[in-house]
C-alpha cells in the first residue's frame, strides 16, 4: 500500500514536474515573440548576413550556456562568423529579463524548429551570471 | 556507356536553360519581356557593372568559395548566358562601377581603382590604386556602394553604424544624441576625386548628410544629378510600443528616393517620412510620438514606397530597348524585408517609376517578381525562404537590364522584344 502511494506520489510529483516545464516553455515562447521575433524570424531562421539564425546554430544548441546567457543580457555587438556565415547587426541586449525569463525562452530556442537540445535550468542562467 | 551518360548530361543541360528560357527563369514580368539566367551561384552578387563591350563585373560580399571577390561575365556567344567566368581580389564589399576603362570597386574601408584592356580584362589585379581610404565600418551598415557623375568625381556612401543614433544603439528607452556624432563621419554621401591616390576623410566633401544608409545611388544624366535610396530605420514598435502597433511598425517609415545636391540635409536620425502622413515625423528617441513634426531643415523625398523593403540598386534607364514608357525612368532592386515580422515580408522584386524632366510622372509599380521562388502570391514570412534577393543592376550596351541577386548568386538578364 505504502508502495503504491510512493509510487503514486512520485507520478504525481514528476506529471507537476512536466506541467511546470512545460509553462516554463510557454513563457518562452511569449518572450521570443516579444522580444527575439523581429530579428530571428518566426523560423528561427535569421537574416542572411544581418541577424545569426538559431535553428540549427552550433552556438544555440551547443554546451556554452554561459554565452549563451551573456549574449541575451549583454548583447552583442561583432560581426559573427557562425557555421560558415557572417552576421553583422547588433543584438539588442536585455539587461532587464529576470534569472528565470533567460532560462525560458533559452529553453524554448534550444528546443523548437529542428533544435534538440537540453533545457536550461535557473541554476545553470545564475551560474553563468556569477561567472563572468 | 560514358557517352551516354555524356549525351544524357548535355541534354538535361539543354533542356533546363530551355526551359529556363521558356519560364523567364522563374521571374513574372510585363507584357512582351523576356528573362534568362544569365549566371548562377557565382557568390553572394551585390551591385554590377557593364563596359561598352557588354562585359559585366559583379562585386561579391565575400569571396566565393574560389577565393575571389570580383567576378568577370562574359557572354561571348550572345545566348543570354555567360559563357566565360573568371575572377579576382579577395575583399569583400558591395560597391562597384565602370566608366570607360576605368574599374572601381569598394571594400568596407576603402574605393579601388583597376585598368581594363581593350577586351575588357583587368590589367592589375593585384595592384590597384586606392583611391579612398581609412572609411568608417563598424559592421552595421558597413557596405560601400559609389557611381560616377560626368566629371570623374566618385560618391560613396558612407552607412551609420548604428539605428537611429541613440546614446546605446538599438536598446529600448536609450535616448538620442544630440547633436548625433556620427553624422561628422558616417550617415550620408561623401564625394571624391575619382582619379587622385590616397584620399582619406579630409580630402573628400560631405556631399550630403542625415541619410541612415545608401546602397543603391545612381548618377541621372538627365538632371545631372545624384539620386539615392535610404533605407529606412527599424524597430519602432520594439522600442516605442506605446506609440506604435506591431501593424504600425511593419509600414513605417517610408523607404525613401532622394535626389541630392551639394549640402543637402535627409534629417536622419531625428526625423522620419511616414507615408501615411507623408510629413517628416519626429523620431521618438528625440521626444517624438508618431505625430510631431520635425525636420524643417531636411529635404522631401522624390519617390516614397512601403517600409523596410530594403532598396539595394538604382538605374536610371536610359536605353531605348525598352518601350518608351520606360525611358529615364527609375529601376529599384528591393532586396525584400525583415523585420514586419512576424507580418509577411515585402520587396524581394524590382520596382519602376516613370520619370518626365527628371521629375517621378507616375506611381511606382512592380517590375520584375518572383526573385524569392515561392509559388504563385505566396509571401516570404522568413527571409531565408527566398531563393534569390534582388540586389544590383546594371543596363547593357543593347538596353537589356541586369539584375544580380546575392542568396543564390544569379544574375538575370531582361530584354523586350515586340
């Protein structure tokens, strides 16, 4: 009996887990459309030579999260050379997105179009911000 | 067996320029015009060139996977697609233009200029003579685009590194400068002697000034004067939502023509055009709201289109293969917009205004579409769905109109026929 509320329990507990996670992304998708739309497209896919795409860049879906939570809170202001093309407007940065806004719409980026990577976590955007 | 295969190759070949011939290679033009490819995937071709001799440079944003930046077409057979393709130089940039002999080409920094032979082949590749340099480019608007007036005197815009001159570019409640700084070096037209070595900032004149970014200028030998096309500023309902829908934002401003004469003043970055109002509106980094004039002392456009279309190429048509209605008249390359997003993106074709005594004599209209390769009145939602972008053009000796396109790296070749 104790076994089966556990088990039970534990069901529970990661279902809440999946309905948060999949708010958080929910909250992504809101703040890219406000935010990161206009420049990155609706695709994902960027402008030729202007704005980097993140559908299917080495750099969105790569394990370098603390750049990646640099470049949304401090912008970016190079030309950037990104899987064999160059990008040169400047990345608005976003010094006012709350911890939990830059793990959101990170995870929403790293998993939408044809993007198949790990979600982005609170604890990973603060240990990049303490880095620096 | 190889035989066959080569017999089989040829005719796959001959078929597909046939049937590119037959579909005016993809584009939709006016009544009793014709299109061919007449280049394909020689590198990202911003503006062209054509000698006398109808032999076309193309100027590449990077080198192509050659190495070379300078594409030289020739067409030695006359069937409308270049038959021999060679190159040079390594820098990348827009701008490039021929008169007579006489080969300039642009880097972000700095004009050249190379000597052609009697064929039309360059003689010094690798040693140009600068004729510009040390110019401003700070990646944004970074490109040089240049043409000639009837005296050998060379304009060049020089784009401003940033959107609308605020103290941090592009960030949302930054106010603008005043005055803006980046007006002494950058944000309009300087002029220069076409022939002298070396010229830096202080030997050329700020023909015109509060102009965001010029790529396409040409010189109208009618007026005897410059024309130009702005690309208009973005974002406004990015950073202004309290004054401007996202619907809004998508149709302001206007992309603008201009003709200019020594000392003229756009009013870039503290005014805008809005088409709607078609008044010079205040930009709201400098207390505007959408509605508050501005810009008493900056000039009106000659020509207004819708917003963001990005206007890459001018050409004043002065050939006369086309029907007289077209003579004088002004050819637009609209490299097509990004950012109405998320509405449908607008341009990716070319546009034609008719001209009467240098004056615009009607509305402008669509000249040459399809450049993006989607079916039928599909827009492009995303930039990088369009095949081909628009981006220079060129008349040929024979009145034929180029267009070079810098996504795929074509060139197509218009001409009327009754």
């Amino acid at each position: 009996m104790i076994g089966k509320c556990l088990v039970f329990l534990m069901v529970f507990l990661l279902g809440t887990k999946a309905i948060v996670n999949a708010q958080d992304l929910v909250k992504g998708k809101k703040l890219y459309e406000t935010r990161c739309l206009v420049c990155h497209q609706a695709d994902g896919g960027g402008v030729p030579n202007m704005n980097a795409p993140l559908d299917g860049s080495s750099n969105v879906v790569g394990n370098n999260i603390a750049r990646l939570v640099r470049i949304i809170k401090n912008g970016y202001s190079e030309k950037i050379a990104l899987d064999g093309y160059y990008y040169n407007n400047v990345m608005t940065p976003n010094p006012d997105l709350k911890e939990a806004d830059i793990a959101n719409v990170l995870s929403y980026v790293r998993t939408s179009w044809s993007n198949k990577a790990s979600k982005i976590t609170l604890a990973q955007v603060q240990a990049a911000l303490k880095k620096k | 067996m190889k035989q066959l295969k080569n017999i089989l190759l040829l005719l796959t070949i001959a078929v597909s320029f046939s049937l590119s011939a037959q579909n005016n290679a993809g584009l939709k033009l006016p009544e009793g015009f014709k299109a061919t490819l007449f280049a394909d995937t020689i590198g990202s071709a911003r503006h062209i060139t054509i000698t006398s001799n109808g032999v076309i440079f193309a100027k590449l944003m990077y080198p192509n996977k050659a190495g070379k930046s300078i594409i030289r077409l020739e067409d030695a057979n006359m069937d409308g697609v270049a038959d021999k393709i060679t190159g040079w130089a390594n820098y990348g940039g827009t701008g490039i233009y021929v008169k007579g002999k006489d080969l300039y080409a642009t880097s972000d920094n700095d004009v050249y200029l190379y000597q052609l032979n009697e064929k039309d082949e360059v003689i010094n590749p690798l040693s140009p003579k600068t004729i510009v340099k040390g110019l401003i480019a700070k990646n944004q608007h970074a490109s040089k685009s240049i043409t000639l007036d009837g005296q050998n005197n060379v304009y060049v815009n020089i784009g401003a590194y940033s959107n609308a001159c605020q103290e941090k570019d592009r960030i949302k409640g930054s106010k603008g400068m005043m005055p803006c700084p980046i007006l002494d070096s950058a944000g309009g037209i300087w002029k220069f002697d076409g022939k002298k070595e070396n010229q830096v900032y202080g030997d050329g004149k700020r023909y015109a000034t509060g102009l965001r970014n010029v790529v396409g200028l040409d010189w109208n030998t009618k007026t005897n004067s410059l024309f130009v096309m702005q690309h208009g500023r973005d974002q406004l309902n990015s950073f202004y939502p309290e004054y401007y829908s996202d619907a809004q934002s998508a149709e302001l401003p206007a992309e603008t023509m201009y003709e200019l004469h020594d000392g003229d003043n756009v009013g870039w970055p503290y005014v805008y055009f809005d088409p709607y109002q078609k008044k010079k509106i205040l930009s709201p980094e400098y207390g505007g709201d959408g509605k508050k004039e501005g810009g008493e002392n900056a000039i009106n456009p000659t020509v207004f289109f819708p917003a963001h279309m990005a206007p890459n190429a001018l050409l004043f048509y002065t050939g006369s293969q086309f029907p007289e209605k077209y003579k004088n008249g002004a050819f637009i390359a609209f490299h097509g917009s990004w950012n109405r997003a998320p509405l449908p993106q607008e341009g990716y074709f070319v546009a034609f205004v008719p001209f009467k005594n240098g004056k615009p004599s009607g509305e402008w209209e669509i000249f040459a579409n399809g450049f993006s390769g989607l079916s039928g009145d599909e827009k492009v939602m995303n930039p990088r769905k369009a095949k081909s972008r628009p981006c220079g053009l060129a008349q040929g000796p024979d009145g034929s109109l180029y267009v070079s396109d810098d996504a795929r790296g074509s060139i197509f070749k218009i001409s009327y026929s009754k």
